[in-house]
C-alpha cells in the first residue's frame, strides 16, 4: 500500500509542479500592486486583468460555451475572477501585505469543508489539519507585531478566500466539455469575470487612472503572465489533481510574496518567519500526499461523466 501510495504521488509530480507555478506566479500580485499601479484603482486592476486576457484566450481557442456552460462559465467566471481579483486589490490596499496573505491562505479550510458539501467527499481531518498548519504558518511569515486591521480589508480578504474556494471546488465537481481545453476553459472565465467587473468598476472608481510606462508593464504582468498563463495551469490542474490539494498550494502565494520583500524591498526574515516558511512548506507537501481512499480511486477526468456521454 505504501509503495503504491509512493508512486501515485510521484506520478503526479509533474501536474502539481505546474499547477504550483500559478499560485506562485500569484504571489508577484502583492509588489506588483504597491511598486507598479496607480494607487486608488483595485477593481480597474481587476478588469483589466482580466477581460483583455479572457478575449485574448478566445481568440486563440475560437471556442464558445454551449448549452449550460453559459451559466457555468458565468459563475466560476464571476467566482474565480469576477469577485476573486477586486477582494484581492482591496485587501492588499486597505491591509498590510502579511495580513491580507493570511486571510487568503485560509482558502484550503474553505475548500476542505466545501468538498464536504459540494463534491460529497467524507470531512477529511487531514485537510483540516494541513490547512490550519499552512494558515499558521503563514501568519508567522508575513504578519509582523505592529500589523494593523482594517475592518473593510479584513472582510474583502475573508470574502475573497471563500469566493475563490467555493470556484475552485465547483470547477472540479463540473469539470470541462468535451473536446474544451484548459485555456478555453480560461477564456470563458476570464471573459465573463471581466464583463462582470466592467460596469461595476467604472460606477464605483469613474475614469480609469492615468496608466505611464511603468504601470504598463504591471498591468501586462499581470493580465498576460498572472492571469492568462497562470489561470490556464491553475484549472488545468484542478481537473487533473485532488481538489484539497490544489486549494493547499495556493499558500505558496503569500510565501512568494514575502521572499520578495525580503529580496527586492530589504524586508528582514527573523527566526519566527523562517519556522513559519517551515511550517506552510510541510503544509503544501504534506497536502499532496494521497489519504487512503484516494490511492484506491483513480484520477477523476477533467470531463464529467455526464457529459462524455454521445447525444
């Protein structure tokens, strides 16, 4: 049992390896918000994240949803994007770096109790425990003793973790359509999340922000390589790998984040970090070894039953 265990892990590797890189990809959102963009214009970052990637992606795919992934589509777009990226700028202006990483790393907690509900899978105590351990140790990493609370960025980072865990557990109990592959699947998402932010954005900010070179090149990283690219591997992994142990390796963000600062801004890391960096590391890993009912079932494919079926 334990060989099989062993293999089934290695095996999958390589798909965690790329899935990994969104999250970590992610983690740059942080720097990028406060050294690059204009300052005052969270869901204008949103948007523009996302709707010119999304049609970018359909361009390439020249594919369209049918049927009842309209409605799909819609809300994982409004899910994974839509509410997902403002949460996020909001909580990482109002809130120090460290306190809004925190609150997002709660998502493997929201995932493991979804997974309940949703996906119909036991309560896994395991999940539980790695999520608690990721979350503590995050908050060693980036929360430091002099960390204020903003109320409305507290609610923004909560809301965020739930928005994006209840997405990512959805997008795995729905899979793909046959024949659609990970980067449409992206397209759809991005697409719609943007259209849902684009009223939203100009209602609540007015005129875009001025936007010189420098904030050019952050809303490209961003859009190209943070969303487009990373979304892509990011779902790709979701129908491919455990749900809790894709929701784990978003921890990787806000520790991305904080080798950053440490890097580029001259942020020291003391004693207490670095065991915090330990203790999210064996969160990830420990995330993505098979419990026992998983080494038994085999990979769910990306494409639901249901729908693999000849009409």
């Amino acid at each position: 049992m334990t060989s099989r265990r062993t293999r089934g892990a290695a095996g999958a590797l390589p798909r965690t390896a790329l899935t990994a890189l969104a999250p970590a990809v992610w983690g740059t959102t942080y720097i990028v918000t406060t050294e690059f963009l204009p300052a005052g214009h969270p869901l204008f970052a949103g948007f523009l994240r996302a709707l010119p990637a999304g049609l970018i992606a359909l361009a390439v795919t020249r594919t369209l949803p049918r049927g009842a992934w309209w409605g799909k589509a819609a809300v994982l777009g409004v899910l994974n994007i839509g509410l997902f990226l403002p949460l996020l700028f909001i909580a990482a202006e109002r809130l120090p770096g460290g306190v809004a990483a925190t609150l997002g790393a709660a998502q493997p907690l929201v995932v493991a109790v979804l997974a309940v509900t949703v996906l119909r899978q036991p309560l896994s105590a395991r999940s539980l425990l790695w999520g608690v351990t990721g979350v503590l140790g995050v908050g060693l990493v980036v929360i430091g003793p002099g960390a204020e609370l903003d109320a409305a960025g507290v609610a923004a980072g909560l809301a965020g973790a739930v928005a994006m865990g209840l997405g990512v557990t959805l997008t795995k109990r729905w899979g793909r359509p046959e024949g659609v592959g990970p980067l449409a699947l992206t397209g759809w998402q991005l697409t719609a999340g943007g259209l849902f932010l684009a009223p939203v954005t100009f209602l609540a900010e007015g005129p875009p922000p001025a936007v010189d070179g420098r904030a050019a090149l952050g809303y490209l990283w961003l859009g190209l390589v943070g969303g487009l690219l990373t979304y892509a591997l990011w779902f790709r992994g979701i129908g491919a790998l455990p749900v809790t142990s894709v929701a784990v390796l978003g921890l990787l963000s806000p520790l991305v984040a904080a080798g950053l600062g440490a890097l580029v801004l001259g942020q020291t890391l003391g004693r207490v970090q670095l065991a915090g960096f330990a203790l999210a590391l064996a969160s990830i890993a420990g995330g993505q070894l098979p419990g026992r009912a998983a080494a038994r079932t085999p990979v769910v494919p990306s494409t639901p039953v249901a729908e693999r079926t000849p009409r």
